[in-house]
C-alpha cells in the first residue's frame, strides 16, 4: 500500500523525519502484526521500523495514512491522467 504522506509533519506541518519505501513497507506489516489491542502497539511498531523512530512519529504516520486514505476514499484525490503511448490509431497502422 503505497502512501503519500512520505514525511510525518509536526503540529506546524513541517516534517518532523523522512520514511523510506522500506520503512513504509515494514510499517504496514508492523500494523499487521501489532494490532489496535496490542499492549505498547506504537512502541513495538517503531522497534520494528527502527531508523530512530519513536513510538509518537509511528503513530503520528498512522494518522496521516488514515487521513490519505480517507480523501482516497472520498474522491478527493484525483485520479490521474495517464497517456497511453501504446494506443494506436487505424491512420498509424495505415501510414
């Protein structure tokens, strides 16, 4: 699951810490893993992270996963447009 909030922000917004694509994808699996019940679930999220990731970044990536998935979800984010160089027209396969 691909998710676009590369950065946790901060309360101003800025970015607190920058996540990799692997961090990301071991994040994803840690939520898996460590579920909403599990004792010191953020703590045991972050250990799996690692990188210095605090228990309050993990969760504060958390929050920003379920609110891009919730405008996802909403349609407010666009789909985008994407150019098929592959398409072919009756005029290309004639010329």
């Amino acid at each position: 699951m691909a998710s676009s909030c590369q950065a946790s922000r901060d309360s101003s917004g800025s970015s607190s810490s920058s996540w990799t694509a692997k961090q990301n994808k071991v994040f994803e699996k840690a939520l898996a893993i460590y579920d909403k019940d599990t004792p010191e679930r953020w703590q045991n999220v972050a250990n799996a992270v690692g990188g210095g990731k605090s228990a309050e970044e993990v969760k504060t990536h958390y929050h920003l996963l379920l609110e891009d998935l919730h405008r996802i979800e909403s349609g407010r984010v666009p789909l985008p447009n994407y150019y098929n160089s592959a398409t072919t027209t009756s005029q290309d396969i004639n010329s």
